[in-house]
C-alpha cells in the first residue's frame, strides 16, 4: 500500500525490519486479525472492538525514542491495522484454498496508507479484492457492479523486477479498472442516446 506513492521509504526490506524488529507488535495484529475473521470465535465484534481500541493505543504510541525510524514505523502498523480494520471478507480461515484474497471496503485508501497525502483525482471504486497465492499477487477493482475483469501478468526474473512491479501493481490495475469503467460510461450513453 505504502509502496505505491512512496517506494524508497517503504520498500520492501523496510517494512520486513518493522515487522521482524517488534514480533509483540506484529502478534498483536495478528490477533485483531484472528478476533475479526475466525469464524470459531464467539461474541467476536464485541472482543474485535475492545482489542482493536488495545492495538490502536499502542501503535499510536509507538516510541522507541528514535524519532525518523518511528514515524516511518508508526506508519507500516498503522497500515497494517488500517487493512485488518477495511477487510470485509476474506478466505483466511477456508480450509483448502489456492490463494489468500481479501475483499476490502471500497473507501480504503489503498494508494497512499495513512500519513501520505492523497494525490489521486480518481473516485473510489465499488468493490477492490486483493489476493496472494503462492505463484502470484494481485488485484481486481471494480467501478460498478458488472465490472469488466482483467489479469495482468508479470515475469519477474530478479528479486529487483519483483518489488518494481509490486510497486507500481497497485496504480496499474487501478488505473485500467478506472479507464475501462469510463469507457463503459460513454459507450452505455452513446447506445442510449442513439435512435
């Protein structure tokens, strides 16, 4: 997410050391996560509330007295709570399954993560999945209820190509999605407007 508007603050290495440096941090997450979507989990919205209100304290009070790294790191959790807390769905806890998908609300900012300044003049969109398969990551985002699906592969032969293209994945789907949803507009107008 951070990657999109700010690839050499938030690589890839970056955002593994936030995570690798504070494993409580990270097994908090987790837990909101596990508290959200575990379908064995009873009274889970209430437990998911109190717990959520327990993380967001302690990555807003994220200090290590070190303030550039901080801030940075401040950012990736927020990030992180900000995907657990706009996940709407997701096959997390299926028991067989291909890949990981998450359906996330459509008002996510997902191109710029919290603390970056929203540079896109593009409406949300009606609906964004994100998956992760052993053999593959992307998205589909849809501007209308019938939206026009598109793949888009990438062959990445470096370890360098892949966080390339993981860095600009995002804008790319996004803005394709965007551009055919428009084309779809005009189209349905013409046709409607024709005798």
């Amino acid at each position: 997410m951070l990657s999109h508007s700010q690839p050499d603050r938030f690589d890839l290495e970056v955002v593994k050391s936030t995570f690798y440096a504070h494993p409580d941090i990270v097994l908090m997450l987790i837990n909101l996560f596990r508290i959200r979507f575990d379908p064995q989990i009873e009274n889970r919205y209430e437990i998911y509330r109190n717990t959520l209100a327990e993380v967001e304290k302690t990555v807003c009070g994220y200090n290590s007295g070190q303030s550039y790294l901080d801030e940075i790191r401040r950012t990736i959790f927020k990030t992180a709570l900000l995907m657990i807390s706009h996940t709407l769905k997701t096959n997390f806890f299926v028991p067989e399954k291909h890949a990981l998908v998450f359906r996330l609300r459509s008002n996510l900012p997902l191109r710029n993560g919290p603390g970056v300044a929203d540079r896109s003049t593009f409406n949300h969109p009606l609906s964004h999945y994100l998956f992760f398969g052993r053999h593959g990551a992307g998205y589909h985002i849809g501007f209308s209820d019938i939206a026009r699906g598109g793949w888009r592969t990438i062959i990445c032969r470096t370890p360098d190509e892949y966080v390339t293209s993981c860095n600009n994945l995002f804008r790319e789907v996004f803005v394709l999605a965007h551009t055919q949803h428009f084309k779809t507009r005009i189209f349905t107008k013409a046709a409607a407007n024709s005798p």
